[in-house]
C-alpha cells in the first residue's frame, strides 16, 4: 500500500511592506566618512563627522539636493 504524502508550503505575505533599500542605508550609514570621501570630496572637508549622523536626516539631504536644479558653469 503507497501512502501520498502532501507537503504545503506557507505562501508569500504580500500585504507586509519589504524592506528594499535597507542594506544600502545602513551601508551608507556605516560607511559614510568613506562614502562622501568617494563620492564628494569637495564636501567632505566640510561636514563635521563627530556629529553622529542620523539617516532620517540623510535622506531629506539626499531628496533636497535631487529637486535643486543644477548650476551650470
């Protein structure tokens, strides 16, 4: 006699919000002496780093600084 054996996997919750971007902002966070020293060296003589960053505040830089049109010299 051969028994069936059913095996029923959970499916995806799709109603909870995934977390995309989350590995990069705590990467960015870690590592943002070394990120503006890459990226904006003309800015990073300017920031004060013994202030503990704090990325909500990051991000509204980030979206300020893409709505300013750019200069053009």
């Amino acid at each position: 006699m051969e028994v069936a054996t059913i095996v029923r996997e959970k499916g995806p919750d799709y109603k909870s919000t995934p977390d995309e971007d989350g590995l990069w902002k705590k990467l960015i966070a870690d590592l943002f002496e070394e990120f503006m020293l890459f990226f904006a060296p003309d800015l990073y003589e300017e920031i004060d780093f013994s202030i503990p960053l704090l990325l909500p505040l990051l991000q509204v830089f980030i979206i300020s600084r893409k709505k300013t049109p750019s200069s053009s010299a």
